[in-house]
C-alpha cells in the first residue's frame, strides 16, 4: 500500500495497461495505496502472461484481471479498462503504466483537482521542475518538448505540457462522453485524448510529478514513431480549428485565419517566383516586386498571430462534467 495514501470521497478505478512489463507489474500493483476501489490490469496480448504473473502474486478482492486476445495497443488497453470501470460504478478512472516509472502513492495528488470540481482530467507533468528532468534520457527530454509544441496546436491546450504522460485521470462522466471508437488506440493514445477533450471543451490540469526512471527499455521508439506523432498532429491541428473556428463558432479568427492564411501563401508563393525567374533571366529583382511579396506575408502574418493569441485564449475554463 503507497504511503500516502488518504481515503477520499469518490470511488477510483486504477487502470493498468500491461504489455512486457516484467515482474515490475507486481510492484506497481502492490504499491496502490487504499484510497482505490478498483484495479483492473489489462492483459494487452502480453507475451510475458501478465495476467498469469498477476494472478500468481497478487490476493487483492480490489483486483480484476482483463486479458486481450490479440494486443489492442496501449490506447486500446486503457479504454477497455475506462469500460470496465464504468460497469464498476467508478467516479474517477486512473491510468498507471505497468513498467514503474510512475509513483503510484502520487494518486490522490491527481485525482484532487477531478474529486473537487476543478477540473475534468488531470495528466502528470514530469516538467514542472527541472530538477526532475535530470533523471530523463536526453533523448525523450528533446522528444518530449517537440511533441508538446505539436500537442499545443492539435489540441488546444496551450497551458499543458508533457503530453505523452501516461499517468492520468478522468472523471468518469467525461470519458462516457467521448468517442471511445474514434480515439487513436496506439501510442498517439494521450495526444488524441487531449483533442477530443478540447472538442468536448473539458478542463484539463497538470499535476507536477517526478520522473522514475531506473534503466528499463521504453517502449516508445522515437525515431520509428515520430513521423506518425506528427502527421496525426497534424490531422488534428486542421480538424480542430475547422470545427472550433468554422462548424462550431465564428469570431475574430476565423476572419483572420480566413485572409491571414491566403495573404502569407500569395506573398510567399510571389516572392519566391519572382526571384526565381529574376535569377534565370539575370535581372535584378524590383522594388515593386519586393514590396508586393512582402507587405501580404507581414499583414498575412500579423492576422495570423492575432488567430493564434485568440486560440491560446480559449483554453477551457469551466469543467463539464457536472452537467453531463
């Protein structure tokens, strides 16, 4: 049981997506602490028999054991696990990774700001203090600040960080509310969360959280899946704004993005012909021809900044789940 752990109001499910972790799995479930009703391990197709390990090791009547037949990806684990903790009556659905990098006595830290009406989902920050980041491979350190950049636009949520932090919790509520078939089930899992949480207009808050980090293989490959991470950013950053600034609503930045956009492409499509042709024909490029590429990139480019301090604005502010 985790050392801090406090009973609070609220029944909490702990969702433990397993695939190789090990026998770490066994210490991260003894390590959740008594304020969890539920803890549903999910069995991800495991070739190391997760389940089996699980059921051999662990007497706990909180425990329910799920085993996939073929693997689903760590998304797809973790909304079978939301599904079981809806059957189960729970208000709070926790994930916790099953390879031990994330301190399960930091439990009701999370849940706080979901049980006291603050916000809808709360997801660790492992950047909140750079002392922390010590511990961190360069590499995911580097990783993990270019997807949050990306995370920030496809999102919405200019106020969070660390976006591919898999320990997180939700209000029960919302996750009914969200297009479970339609979240990506892979590695995107956390990215794709974020989106459909902007669309729903859902308060997400980051809980400052160290990293643990004790020499174990991750299973995210950066380089194998950073063209996916970006172009599904990508999707998303088109999806989002269309629907936020064009379906949903039209304000000041839909105008802006509507001739902020053309006016940059004119002005750089322009300039860049220009040029071009200047420098196969041996003319020096005019005056005229620099200011009619410049002035629509400038203005283009102001209209656009303008959209874009409007969308940092619209971060949501006010939780929804106590009016599902």
């Amino acid at each position: 049981m985790g050392t801090e752990a406090i009973k609070i109001s609220g029944r909490i499910a702990v969702i433990v997506p397993c695939y190789k972790p090990g026998g770490r799995v066994v210490d991260v479930v003894r390590s959740i602490g008594s304020e969890v009703d539920f803890i549903i391990c999910v069995d991800d197709a495991c070739p190391q028999g997760s389940a089996d390990l699980l059921e051999q090791n662990i007497k706990d009547t909180r425990l329910h054991i799920i085993r996939h037949s073929k693997n689903c990806g760590v998304g797809g684990a973790t909304m079978t696990g939301w599904k079981k903790g809806l059957e189960l009556g729970a208000d709070i659905l926790v994930k916790v990774d099953a390879d031990g990098q994330m301190d399960a006595t930091k439990i009701s830290a999370l849940v706080r700001p979901l049980l006291d009406g603050s916000g809808d989902y709360a997801k660790g920050n492992r950047f909140y203090d750079p002392a922390g980041t010590r511990a961190m491979p360069p590499l995911r350190l580097f990783g993990n600040a270019v997807l949050s950049f990306l995370t920030k636009l496809s999102s919405g949520y200019w106020d969070v960080f660390d976006p591919t932090n898999g320990f997180t919790a939700i209000e029960a509520r919302v996750v009914a509310h969200l297009p479970l078939d339609r979240i990506d089930a892979r590695y995107f899992f956390e990215s794709d969360v974020l989106f459909r949480l902007y669309l729903a207009r859902a308060v997400v808050i980051d809980v400052p959280m160290e990293a643990h980090y004790q020499g174990e293989p991750s299973q995210l490959d950066p380089l194998r899946v950073a063209p996916g991470f970006f172009g599904k950013n990508v999707k998303n950053i088109f999806k989002r704004t269309l629907y936020t600034y064009f379906l949903r609503d039209f304000r000041p930045a839909s105008l802006n993005l509507i001739f902020g956009l053309p006016l940059m492409i004119f002005g750089l499509v322009y300039g860049a012909h220009s040029w071009i042709a200047n420098a196969f024909s041996g003319h020096l490029t005019s005056a005229g021809q620099v200011m009619i590429a410049a002035l629509p990139i400038i203005l283009g480019m102001q209209m656009v900044l303008a959209a874009l301090n409007e969308d940092i604005a619209n971060v949501p502010k006010r939780p929804i789940h106590p009016f599902l």
